[in-house]
C-alpha cells in the first residue's frame, strides 16, 4: 500500500498575476508554437495589443496605428486618447484593472477583459508602454511581468495615444519567428472590419473602402466568381457572399467585434441557416442545404454587447445574445439575410439564375454520387473501427472545451517504417497519424468522385471530417511528412494537389505544413546537435571541434523513435504551406501537375541551386 501524502496548509500556494500567466500562457494566448501557424502565440501577443489601438479607433479617437517588428522587437503605436497617465502601471500590470469593464465607454469591445496586455507583459523579455494625452506623458518599463523603470514628462510635444513595445520570451517562445504573410493577413482583416482605419506596417500601409467586399476580393479571384460578390451592411451586421466556379467545399470567414472567429460558433451557424432558409423562401424550392451551400465563399460580420467567447484567443463565439435590447443572435442574422438577400436577389435577376444554376449542377452532382458517396462512408465506418491507415489522438480541434485542441496534429505519413516511429514517439493526447500505402493518386482535374472512390482519399477526407465544411475539422494542424528525397518531395506534391483541388479553404485557413526533418546528426561524446541545412551542419562542426562523428539522414525511417520525439515535440519545424495571391489555384495546379512538361523542365533548370562548396566537401 503507498504511503498517503500529506496534504497540509502548506500545499496551498497563492500566485501573483505574472506567475500564473508564465505558469499557464496556453490558457491566456492559447498554443506557444514557434511563428509557423497563424494561431501561433507570438502573434496572439501582437493582436492583443493592437485590439485596444483598434477599440480607441472604434470609439472615434486616432485613424492610424503603426506596427514596426524588427527581428524579434515588436511596437505598436497609436494616437487614440492615451492610457490615463496615472493608470499606466496598473492597466498593464494588475489583474481586474481596465476600461474594458465600463460597458458605456466601450460598448462593442475586442479586448473584453483587459487580460491581453497583462499577458503580452507577463510573456515578454522586455514590456514598455508609453502614454502621451494632454501634452504630458508617463511610461513604464517591465522584465517579465516585473516593473524595472518608470517615467512621467510634464511638457512633451509627442502626438496623443499609446506606444508599446515588447520582445517576446523565448525561453517560452522557442525557435520564435514572426511571418510577415501572417501578421499581413491579421492586419488586413482589421481594416476590411474598420473601413477608413489606416494600418502601417513596416512601411506597408493597409487600407479598405468597402470591408468585407474587398475580404471577399481578396480571397477569389474575379475569374473564379461565380456572380459579383454579394454586399449586404446593417447596423450592427455585414455580409458579403459569392459562389465559386471551381471551389467544392463551403467556406467562411467570421468575425465578432472585429475578432477573427475562426472556429466559427453561433453567429456562424446561424448564417450558414440564414442563407439556406432565404433562397429556399425566394425560389419556392425546398433545395438541399448542401446544395445550396456547396462552393459558397462568404464572410459576416457582427458587434455584439458583451460578447462571450469559448477562450481568451476568442476563436468561436459561444454567445446566442446580441444584447442591447436585440433578439438573439440567430433571430438578428436570420432576419438580416432574409430581408436583405431576399431584396437583393429580386433586384438583380442575372445573380437569382447564376445562382440557382450552381444549385441546381450541385443537386444534379450530389445525386450521380449519390451511390458511391454512401457506400464510401460504409467503408469509411468499417474503417474507423480497425482503421491501420489512422492511429487517432485523443484531442481535436472540434473538441471546443478542451483547452489544447488548437495544439491537435495529423500528421500525413508514407511507409510503415516512417509511420511507426512517429506513432511510437508522438503525443498521444494531441498527435494523431495518417499512413499512405505508396503514391496517392494524382487528383488534378479529376471531380469530386474520386474522393469517394479511392479508399486512401476517401478515410483522409473522412478523418479531418471536411467534406461539407472546415466547421468540424478536427485537426488544427495537418502536417505532411515524407522523406526529404525525390519520392518524398512527389508525395508532398500529389497531398497538395488534392488539397488544392477540392479543399483549397484547408490551405487558405493555414492549416497545412511540411514536417522538416534533419539532414544530419552532429555528436561528440558530450553534446548532440540535430542539422535541417548544411550551414547547420557546419555550425555544429565548428562548435563540437575536434572530429566529430557525422550521420546523414536518408529517410525518415532510418529515425529512432527516441530521436523522433524531439522532432515533433518543443522543438518541431514545421513549413506553412501558403497560396501565391497572384497566382488562381486553376493556374497552380496546370503549371506544376498539367501536361505542359517543358515548361516545367525550364522552370526546374532555372531555379535550380546547387551548393558546390557542400558537394566539395562531401566528396
């Protein structure tokens, strides 16, 4: 029998404010990740900060906000109204303390409870905040959440508003590297949501006169548009709607008080009905809903009093009030779309028979697949029970109460040597693995039927669970890893290519990446040290000195499980595969899978790069 621990007063143990945050930044900024994906926290640090320059904006106070990052220093300035010089310290140190309570001073408010920029000083190496309002101004200088300097000028000629700078910690942040095709993007949807807002970032300025009209623009191309994009704005909503030519799979992008809910939740759901039941009503058709759904490309917008939200990263709204007096916040969108699409669609004839030409092809497709669709998903079960191909994780991305769902991993494997060491060495709460038999299909210019029709797609699709809408993926990660050689790199390429082809929205949302892998293993007695390059390698020969042996990695198989685990653990690198926005899909995929293989051949020839002083040495 074990000895019972004692369990005395002296167990209990009360943590100041920064001790908790530093203790458990995944409840406050989500998961840490090292910059690679979108939700990553380094850029979760960078939104808190901008949603009060966003609300000072909201509120009528200051057009333009600057963001510089250099390396690993952010600054964000804006010229709202200023932290009340007094309240500097205490706004970005004490817990409780904020505007962001007062409900009359900001009524629709991003930061809710004034936890963000408590959280980006508790996280961050160095924390300066400086406040400029009524020709004075205070600042204060933290080291992880403690204060080491503080300030105040009575006569300065600095513009009004707030300035903070931080360097997140990379003892929490390892391997940190902010993406400028993220941050971009972030930034982009705040002046899409604040048309008239000015964003400089870098020297980069962002700017929209028609919101989420210009989202919509930006996310399809004109060529690709099915109709013109749909524009529809309330008070308190707006919408924007197109259909894709080529696009199969549904595809929203939603936001609460200018947060990006990329989970979705109520408001989501409640559009997603809005439009099924509007155009049923405008066309006297009872039309399926999928049919109807399928290839829409939208994106609505909502303010909502007092909104609640499934986490502190705020990516799904849990709320079904609007507040203020409002009915609830399906009642609201419901009526919105049903008054507004329905006028809009009577306005304009030649979208009412796009339209319903694109429900009525999907209604003809849905039911030629009809057959192999259901027998595909009774493959699909049989499968999931002693499915060899899937070895799952506990954690998922649709599981919303679970506090590390965003850290929920596929990864996509060739080989059963490769895929053992990872299903040995993975976590088994979080990391899920999918193994290919071989070569998957090339899918470019195939139809929807062959997701259904060949088994590999068919369990893949059946697993991410997408094949209506990204609503239930159940990875937030997807991560392809294949050897580092030829057949590795075609593998990479074909998952791409049915990625692109019919479930563009997996990449658009940044969901997929390449697994990096090292080339080799540097070690003396004393030190190992794992390379992705040959500088690396070099580095690594240069700091262990002497002789030291070298091992050259040719395939992910030949990885012990006991190394594996350190790449796909704290240190994993992973590659974020992205869309070219100057460049369709359709244009993608016939340049690099089509039929045009000289230019293909002159393409490789020109771009091809290769280190002679690295083959020098290895011979």
């Amino acid at each position: 029998m074990s000895k019972e621990t004692k369990y005395t007063e002296d167990n209990i143990r009360s943590l100041d404010w920064k001790e908790h945050i530093r203790m458990r930044p995944g409840m406050y900024i989500g998961k840490l990740g090292d910059g690679s994906s979108p939700d990553d926290g380094i850029y979760i640090l960078l939104k808190e900060v901008l949603d009060n320059s966003i609300d000072e904006y909201v509120m009528g106070a200051g057009k333009t906000i600057e963001i510089s990052i250099q390396g690993d220093k952010v600054i964000v300035r804006d010229y709202g109204r200023g932290i009340p010089l007094g309240k500097v310290v205490d706004v970005v140190s004490k817990m409780n303390t904020g505007g962001k309570y007062d409900s009359r001073a900001f009524k629709k408010s991003v930061g809710l409870n004034g936890v963000g920029t408590k959280a980006v000083n508790a996280l961050s190496t160095y924390f300066r905040v400086e406040s400029t309002r009524d020709g004075k101004s205070a600042s204060a200088e933290f080291e992880k959440g403690n204060l080491t300097n503080q300030d105040t000028l009575d006569e300065t000629s600095r513009r009004r508003g707030t300035k903070v700078s931080f360097v997140p910690d990379d003892s929490i942040f390892k391997h940190y590297k902010y993406r400028t095709e993220y941050v971009s993007k972030m930034l982009k949807n705040y002046v899409y949501l604040n048309p008239g807002l000015t964003i400089i970032f870098n020297g980069e300025k962002f700017i929209s006169e028609n919101g989420l009209k210009d989202l919509l623009s930006d996310n399809i191309n004109q060529e690709d548009r099915l109709y013109d994009i749909v524009h529809l704005k309330g008070d308190d909503i707006e919408v924007a709607i197109t259909h894709s030519k080529t696009q199969y799979s549904e595809e929203y992008h939603s936001f609460v008080n200018g947060q990006h809910t990329t989970q979705g939740g109520t408001h989501q759901a409640a559009f997603r009905e809005a439009v099924v039941k509007t155009v049923r009503e405008f066309y006297g058709k009872n039309y399926e809903a999928s049919d109807i759904r399928k290839s829409i490309v939208a994106a609505i917008s909502i303010k909502v009093m007092e909104p609640v939200f499934e986490s502190q990263t705020k990516t799904k709204l849990g709320s079904t009030e609007m507040g203020d007096g409002l009915p609830t916040v399906r009642t609201y969108i419901n009526d919105f779309v049903k008054n507004k699409l329905d006028n809009f669609l009577h306005k304009n004839q030649a979208t009412a028979e796009s339209l319903q030409r694109k429900i009525l092809q999907a209604e003809r497709e849905r039911k030629d697949l009809s057959g192999i669709r259901k027998l595909a998903r009774e493959r699909a079960k049989k499968a999931s029970l002693h499915n060899k191909k899937l070895r799952d994780c506990r954690v998922h991305l649709s599981d919303s109460k679970k506090e590390r769902n965003l850290e929920s991993t596929l990864f996509i494997t060739e080989g059963d040597s490769a895929s053992g060491s990872i299903t040995k060495s993975r976590d088994v709460n979080t990391q899920a693995v999918f193994s290919l038999r071989g070569k998957p299909l090339n899918s470019y210019n195939m139809s929807k039927k062959i997701v259904y029709e060949n088994e590999e797609f068919n369990l893949l699709q059946a697993a991410l669970n997408i094949e209506e809408s990204l609503e239930d993926l159940r990875y937030n990660n997807i991560v392809i890893a294949t050897d580092a050689d030829v057949d590795g790199m075609h593998i990479r390429l074909l998952l791409i290519t049915f990625f692109l082809q019919f479930f563009p929205e997996v990449i658009k949302e940044g969901h997929l990446y390449i697994l990096q892998t090292p080339l080799f293993r540097v070690r003396n007695k004393k030190e190992t040290i794992y390379c992705y390059s040959e500088q690396e390698r070099r580095d690594a020969i240069n700091k262990l000195s002497g002789k030291p042996e070298i091992t050259r990695f040719k395939g992910l198989g030949e990885i012990s499980p006991d190394e594996f685990k350190h790449f796909i653990g704290d240190d994993m690198r992973l590659d974020p595969v992205m869309l070219d926005k100057e460049k369709s899909i359709e244009e993608l995929l016939s340049f690099y899978m089509g039929k045009n293989t000289p230019q293909r051949q002159e393409f490789i020839i020109d771009n091809l790069k290769v280190e002679l002083d690295a083959i020098e040495e290895e011979l």
